[in-house]
C-alpha cells in the first residue's frame, strides 16, 4: 500500500525531496505558494557531496550536462589582478557551477507529472495520531508526512516551532548577477571588506556575486549596478566587465542570513528539509547542497523503518549536526573573507601556503564536508 506525504515548498530542497519519496515508492503531493513555479537566483556551486547526492537521486548525470566545472576554489587573486594561488591545467574541478534555474529544472524533470501544485500557500497544519493534515488556500489533504521545505521564512516552521528566533542578519550583504561572457575559468577575489566570485556557466554566461559588509539590512540604491561599480569597477579584469555586461535590472541585491540552530528538525510526522531546517550564509556553498543531501537522508531512513515517526527522529539525528556545524563554518567563513581587520592576515596565509598544500585541500575528498557519502536508496520505484 502506497504511503503519502506532503512536501512544502518547490525549490531545489522541496522538488529534491519530491524525488527522493518516488524512489522510496512513496506518492506526494508538492505545495509550492508561488503562481509560477521556478527558481529565483543567479548561479551555484554544487561540491562532491552534493554531486554524490545527485547521483543516488537518480539525475546526477543530467544534472552534469547542465553544468560546468569551476575552477573558483583554485584561482584566488587580489583586486590589482595579482594571484594568491592559481590552478593549473590538470588540476582537479571538484566543483560544478548551474544556473540556478537548470538545477531547478533537472529536479522538476524528475518529479511525476501532477505532483506540483502551484499558488497553494498552506495555512494550517494539524497531527492526529499517525496522520497530518495540511490546509492551503483551495485545499486540505491528510497525509502520513509532511516535509516542510518552504525556505528561511518557512511558514510550517511558524506553525510548528512557534518560538524559533527569526532568520539572523549576518552584516553583510551581496550584489549577484549573469552575464553573457564566456570562457572564464572561475575565481575568487579577495579585497579588503569583500570578495568577488566568479564562475563560468553553461551557454556562454558567467556567475558573478559581490559579498561584502553593511551595517543594516533593506538598504538599497536606485541604480544597483551602478552601486557596484562605484564600489569595485576599478578591480581587475573581467569583474568591471561582468558587471557592466550584466543588464541593469537583472542584478540582484541580496542581504545574507543564517538561522540559530533548532533543538530539533521534526516534530512528530513532520520535518524540516533545507532552508526551512538550516539556512546558512553562502560562504560555503553548501545551502542547496545540505538541502539535497537532506532529502537522500531522509528517504534511506523511511524507506529503512516501517514507523514514519521513527524514520523522521533517525533523519533528525543524522542530518542536525553535520548541517549546523556546516552553517557554523559558512558564518565564520564569511566573517574572516569579509572582515577588513582580518584581510592582511589571510591573505598572507594564503600567500605562503605551498601550491600542492592548496590543492590538496580541494581535492574531491579534501576536506570532511565534500567527503561525504550518501546512504544507499532503492532502485527507482515505477509510476503506478
């Protein structure tokens, strides 16, 4: 007999968890309170673990025809232009670089048709014994799960952990953006307050976000790209030229926040997946990442124990550590490379650090985040 589950939220988190219950051979249904669904953002990065994730979801390979090896971690300069370390031919490209949207879209592939509901914000959520019911807007279904993957501002984390802290300024902020310029390796600069990350994409675009320091959040300016410029048009080629490729109104100004760690990512038949569990800052570039492997982990467990509630307290003790110390190590990350009194410092670390030593330590299995392996889930379950 079919089990069935309501996944909220249908973002790369919610549809990678739609994904992972068809493996399992469980049914769902996708609430997703957008009236279009698509993927908001510029471009990412995905590191082994989230490829390794991808693989046991069954779409690894699509979603490496869609991507492109980036060289970001490799190349590290200064604004004049100068390296710090510097990749070279043959090195190893641990990570792939999407568009936002062409990852989004993999997932979206894989998903049964009829399973995504759109323009259906959920309202209300009530347990009964072995079952949830979900409200939304034009509909109420019971269901033996729920998987909350509606974001930061997660409504079914409101709902379910009334006193959690809301998301968390980090005092710093970004500017992102896609231009059409190609054949860019991927890189990082490092300025005094702020870096610049660039990395290449598919069909001939770049990635380019700018992450830097601010007092308050909501601050923004008339002209966004402008502001940008003003800030960092005198750094080296080709940072002045992707943002002034880049067309005005389709920078995106972000600012950037985390979430205090929960006692708990479930709450009886429900469970928090993704942003709506552990938004961290994107330092490390594990946010979408995290969320994939959530969903890996969660199937194996139900897949693995007959009792939902058991399943979800096993997903609860797998995932809460190894994501909040992620999220520790993004936020620390993002201090120090942002922090103008630590500039100097780091960049003579870096400096004096032995090329193989980098490299070393961005091997796919160079550090114990991209080492990572996920469980084993069944083969792919058959549409009834």
């Amino acid at each position: 007999m079919s089990r069935h589950a309501i996944v909220v939220g249908g973002g790369i988190g919610g549809l990678a968890a739609a994904v992972a219950l068809r493996r399992i051979g469980w049914q769902a249904v996708v609430l997703e309170k957008a009236g279009e669904l698509r993927e908001i953002g510029a471009g990412m990065s995905q590191a082994p673990n989230a490829m390794r994730a991808l693989d046991e979801l069954g779409v690894g390979e699509q979603a490496r025809a869609k991507g492109i090896p980036t060289y970001s971690a490799g190349n590290l300069r200064l604004p004049d232009g100068r390296y710090l370390q510097r990749a070279r031919a043959g090195d190893p490209t641990p990570l792939v670089a999407f568009h936002r949207a062409d990852l989004h879209g993999v997932l979206l592939e894989a998903v049964p048709a009829g399973w995504v509901r759109t323009g259906a914000e959920v309202t209300g959520l009530r347990q009964d014994g072995p079952a949830v019911t979900v409200a939304w807007n034009g509909g109420e279904a019971t269901v033996d799960l729920v998987i909350g993957a509606d974001g930061i501002r997660s409504t079914v984390r409101r709902l379910l952990w009334p006193d959690a802290p809301p998301p968390r300024f980090l005092g710093r902020t970004a500017w992102l953006g896609v231009a059409n310029v190609g054949g860019l390796p991927g890189s990082i600069t490092m300025g005094p307050g702020g870096y610049f990350l660039i990395h290449p994409l598919s069909r001939g675009r770049a990635y380019w976000a700018y992450v830097t320091t601010a007092d308050r959040p909501e601050v923004r300016y008339e002209e966004e790209k402008a502001e940008v410029l003003r800030r960092i048009g005198g750094w080296h080629d080709p940072v002045p030229e992707l943002i002034a490729s880049t067309p005005d109104e389709a920078v995106i100004h972000i600012d950037i926040h985390d979430l205090d760690p929960l006692p708990t990512y479930v709450r009886g038949r429900v469970a928090l997946l993704g942003d709506a569990a552990h938004a961290m800052s994107p330092d490390r570039g594990q946010g979408a990442g995290q969320s994939i492997e959530d969903a890996v982990v969660l199937a194996a467990a139900l897949a693995d124990e007959p009792d939902a509630e058991a399943a979800l307290r096993r997903y609860d003790a797998a995932r809460r550590r190894r994501t909040q110390a992620t999220a520790r190590g993004a936020r620390a990350d993002g201090h120090r490379t942002t922090s103008k009194a630590a500039h100097r410092a780091l960049v003579t670390m870096i400096r004096l650090m032995p090329a193989p030593l980098w490299r070393k330590g961005i091997t796919a299995d160079g550090n114990a985040t991209w080492r990572w392996q996920p469980p084993r889930l069944p083969s792919p379950a058959t549409d009834s």
